[in-house]
C-alpha cells in the first residue's frame, strides 16, 4: 500500500517514528516532506499535498503530523472524500478504518512521542474497512452523502 506522509514545521519531531513504522508495515511511503524544523511549514499546505495524492490515486492512506494533530485534522477533512481522525490511542488508530473507512491518520507530536506513534501507525496501516457489515457500509453512504449535499449547496 502507498502512504502519503507529511509534516509541518513541528511534527517534524516524529519523521523518523512515523516513517520507520511505515515501512515495517510494509508499505510504501510517499514523503512529501518536511525533514527539518529549521523553516516554518504551514500545516493546510501539508494537508493539501496529503489530500492531492489520496484523491489522484497515488496513495490509498495518509499520515499528517503536526504539533497538536488538530490543525492538521480539521484541514485535511475540509476536503471531499478524504476521512481523517487525530488518533492518539491505538484502539481508535484500527477502529477509524475497520468501522469509519478513515483514510487519513492525524498526529501531535507535541502530544504522543516515537514509540507510541509507531504504534498508532501500524494500527492504522493494518487495519481494513469491514464493507462486509451493512451497519458501517451504510454510514459510509451517508457521509458520502453529506458530501454531495454540501457541494450541491455550494454551487
């Protein structure tokens, strides 16, 4: 599985964690940077480039890092199709794909440390949407139905 990856000035602190993790899980991983905290990266751009490469095809999941998880959560999920959570336990890591079909895992690295990152990464990489259950099947539908609703309003 391909993995967009991205950190803004201060979830930098857990590149290393975050990209080993990935690549024990055996994915392939798709930096789109930062490796360093030396120049201020504004995480809506990193949602940006995560949300760009999920929507084309290019990755199937995203990781996002930033200071607090937030920020970075609440601009990836401005975007359609795209289903992020900050997760900083690892029952909600798994639990977000197999029930929700979350697409993009959030992190603070000024909440949760290397170790326990890893750990978050891998409960989110392995875990699987459970389609086979009508009841998650069905909320899925729905939020793709919000979706349509508010771009229909939108326009």
């Amino acid at each position: 599985m391909k993995v967009a990856v991205a950190f803004d000035h201060r979830g930098v602190r857990l590149r290393e964690a975050v990209l080993e993790a990935v690549a024990v899980a055996g994915c392939d991983a798709i930096d789109l940077g930062v490796e360093d905290a030396s120049v201020r990266v504004d995480y809506p751009d990193q949602a940006a480039g995560i949300a760009r490469a999920i929507r084309s095809g290019d990755a199937k999941r995203g990781i996002l890092v930033c200071g607090s998880g937030v920020g970075a959560c609440v601009a990836v999920g401005k975007v359609p199709g795209i289903r992020a959570a900050i997760c900083h336990d690892v029952y909600s890591a798994h639990q977000g794909v197999e029930h929700d079909d979350m697409n993009v895992l959030c992190l603070g690295s000024e909440i949760v440390g290397g170790a326990l990152a890893s750990e978050l990464v891998r409960a989110f990489l392995g875990a699987r949407f459970n389609e086979s259950d009508e009841r998650y099947a069905a909320r899925l539908r729905k939020v793709e139905q919000m979706e349509r609703d508010a771009a229909r309003e939108l326009a």
